[in-house]
C-alpha cells in the first residue's frame, strides 16, 4: 500500500493535484491499493499565501478537483481529514502500514509539497514510463456517447478565470471558430468555465455537466474527435494517461505565472509541442489563440498523415 499527503499547508487544491498524483501512481507495485490523505493548511483550511484562488474558489476545487481526481485511476482512495490532530495521528498510523510514504521524508510538521510539472515530468520522463491511464467508468463515456450522438463534433474547452485573465480564452475568437467548424459540418460543443457553465454561449451548443464533472469531461474528450484548449489546470485530463487527441494553444503568455518559455522547456514540451509521452495527435502549440492560429490548427488536424490501416499497417 502505498500512503500519500497531500498537505495544504504548502500545496495548492487546484489542478496541480493531476500532477502529483500522477508521480504517485509512478511508484505503485502492479495493482497495489493507494490511499491520498489530503490535510487541512492554517488559513481557513489552505495554505497562508496570497495567490489566487479565493477561499471559495479554493473550497470548490478541493471538492471537486482533489477530491474528485482520483476516481479516474483504479485502486485510488482520497481522504480528506479536516483537523489537524486528526491528521498527525493518522499519519502516524499509516507509516506504520504503508510500504512507501509518498512524498519521502514528508511529516505534518514538516510538510513536503510534490507538485511542480518540471520536476513531474523530468521524473516521469527518467523513469522512461507513461503516464498511468485513464479509467473512464462505462456511465461516463455512455453518457459523453449520447452528448456526442453519432455526429462529428470537437470539444472547445474555454479559460474564463477571473485571476490572471490574460491567461483566458479569447472568446471572440473562439466564437468565431465554433463557427468555422459549423460551417464544415463540425458541430462544436463548448465546454465554459464552472463559473459560467449555466450560461449560453451564443447560439451554440453547450455541456454544463462536463464544466462540473471532471470525469464527464474526460469522457467527452474520448467521445469527440479532437478538443482545444488554452493552457489551463483542466488540461490535465488529456495530458496525463488519456489517448484522446488534443490541440492546446497560448503556451506562453505575459502577466502570468508559469507560461514562459523557460518554464515550457523545463517541462519537457519540447520543439514539436508533444510531451516526451503524448502522442502524435497531442501537441501545444505557442501562438495565441486567435481565430488564424486556431483555424490553422483545425487545418492541420484534418490533413495530418492519418496511420495505415489493414494488413499492411505498421505495428
């Protein structure tokens, strides 16, 4: 069994939990059982900074990213233990059981955080390992089957944050693809941010449940063809262990943390915009996301090489 903390007195309750949980699951034994117990931080139960989030928001993605997260990989149980006390005496308990405490040396008095991507994915590409996969439940994808309805349909995944807005989703832009593809006969299902799921989004078709549902979202992005995004915490549901194909643009932004350049190599996306395990389909791309770069990438998504088929294909 292996024990994990994620503790947030140093660690965010926000997407970057994908990324730790992912190491996590690199030093699992075959089937072996993984339990996360997720501790309380000292500011309203998070860490004491002032980075964006608010306390809501916060509270929103530890119950519905955190918590939530590892029901997409089998044998993974989260927990959330609210009191601190609690907390001590059920770490003390479980070094006593696991066979590896992760992360190594952790200790609530001491707290360690294991959740940076440049160092996930340098040691995800040193172990020379992909990603665990995804475990999409039948309901799920039944359910992203019949939103998807035998049509061809693209998933267009919007950013509209309130912090750090430059790292948003042009939505004019992003308006005016959905069009582009409508007028090809694609229909495009736009996935909006929680905070503006309810809302319409012009005269297009929306999915509220996968802006709520983390694991309907990974579901739909099997079902479709191929889904957009800009580079976004929720992005982790096709970069880590999911096969689906995927174009994620505006990899470098100003005003904003973790877009630069350095930051991209140090994190292994490399010159051809793929992680060192993605597949041909999956790539960033630098630009920003304006109408040319996305039409662009439409472009050559539906003229990329397509793999042979038949007797005659590569294996």
């Amino acid at each position: 069994m292996i024990a994990a903390f994620y503790d947030l007195t140093c660690a965010p309750p926000t997407w970057d939990y994908a990324k730790f949980l992912v190491r996590v699951l690199l030093e699992r034994q075959g089937d072996e059982p993984v339990t996360v117990w997720v501790f309380p931080g000292p500011k309203a139960g998070f860490r004491d900074d002032r980075l964006p989030p608010d306390l809501p928001m916060r509270q929103q993605m530890l119950e519905q990213v955190v918590l939530r997260y590892g029901s997409l990989y089998p044998g993974v149980e989260t927990r959330y233990v609210p009191d601190r006390r609690e907390a001590e005496q059920v770490w003390a308990e479980q070094t006593q059981q696991a066979r590896l405490v992760w992360p190594g040396g952790y200790t609530p008095a001491a707290p360690r955080s294991h959740y940076q991507s440049p160092q996930v994915h340098q040691e995800i590409a040193a172990g020379r390992r992909r990603p665990v996969p995804l475990r999409i439940h039948p309901e799920w994808r039944t359910w992203a089957d019949g939103v998807v309805g035998g049509r061809r349909c693209v998933a267009l995944v919007l950013r509209e944050c309130a912090y750090w807005p430059s790292r948003n989703s042009d939505l004019s832009a992003w308006a005016a693809f959905a069009a582009h593809l409508r007028s090809r006969g694609v229909t495009p299902l736009i996935v909006r941010d929680t905070s503006r799921a309810s809302e319409p989004f012009l005269d297009f078709e929306t999915v509220p449940m996968a802006s709520y549902d983390l694991r309907l979202l990974a579901a739909l992005t099997q079902a479709v063809e191929v889904s957009f995004w800009v580079l976004n915490g929720p992005g982790a549901l096709v970069w880590y262990g999911n096969p689906a194909p995927y174009r994620c643009l505006k990899l470098v932004t100003t005003g904003a943390p973790c877009v630069s350049p350095d930051f991209q190599a140090a994190a292994m996306i490399g010159p051809d915009g793929r992680l060192p395990w993605a597949t041909p389909d999956q790539r960033f791309l630098v630009q920003p996301d304006t109408l040319e770069t996305l039409t662009a990438a439409w472009d050559e998504w539906t003229w990329r090489p397509m793999p042979l088929r038949g007797d005659h294909a590569d294996t």
